[in-house]
C-alpha cells in the first residue's frame, strides 16, 4: 500500500549505510568493492495516545512490514524519499492505557531498488 510517512517522532537517530564487498586474500591482503551508494536508515521513537498509536500501527499493518515501500518525510528537513520499513515487527508498550511507546526504522529505498509495490 503507498502511502505517506509522515508522522513527527519524539526522536530520530539518523544513520548512513555503505555496503562494501570485503574479500580477504590468503596472503591477508584485501580486496574492497563498492556496492552501490549507501543507504540511509532513520530510527524514531514515539509516544502517543492510542488513537495516535493505532493510525501509525495500522500503516505499517498495510504496508505488511517490510514488503511495502511508501514515501517517507524526515521529520526535521521535510525532505521526501521512497523507504521501506526496517523490521516485520512491530511492538509497542501500553503504559495505564493512555500511552503507546514503540520505535519504527525505516531504510531509504534507492531509485534502482525494487520494492514490495
């Protein structure tokens, strides 16, 4: 299901994933390749009511974890991209019935990538 994104996090760590092709030699020497541009990966954490809590859980339910790709808006820079959900399991703590605390990843889908849609 494409959809959008952009829910504001109560934090948001940022991380840039290069993918490099490591072959050691028998003589130790090594060998390294590049594996295409690096992704990025943006963890969040969220507390929120339930009505809150249950519209971001119902997005990833549509999106079937990580098989969906979606357009994601960074929280902070407004910047938009294609991305996919990190995990395919989604978890949350309930504290007294009036807040939802849970963390969501997603990965930057890059243009040459396939995607669940």
């Amino acid at each position: 299901m494409p959809g959008t994104f952009d829910w504001e996090p109560n934090d948001i760590d940022e991380q840039e994933i290069y993918r490099t092709l490591v072959t050691e030699m028998e003589s130790g020497a090594e060998q390294r390749r590049k594996k295409g541009e690096p992704k990025r990966r943006y963890t969040m954490t969220f507390n929120r009511n339930r009505v809150d809590a249950d519209e971001i859980y119902d997005f990833y339910k549509a999106n079937e974890g990580r098989y969906g790709n979606f357009t994601f808006v960074h929280p902070i820079t407004e910047e938009t991209m294609t991305a996919r959900f990190d995990t395919d399991i989604f978890s949350r703590q309930n504290a007294h019935a009036l807040i939802y605390t849970f963390g969501i990843s997603v990965i930057e889908i890059l243009p040459t990538e396939g995607g669940g849609d």
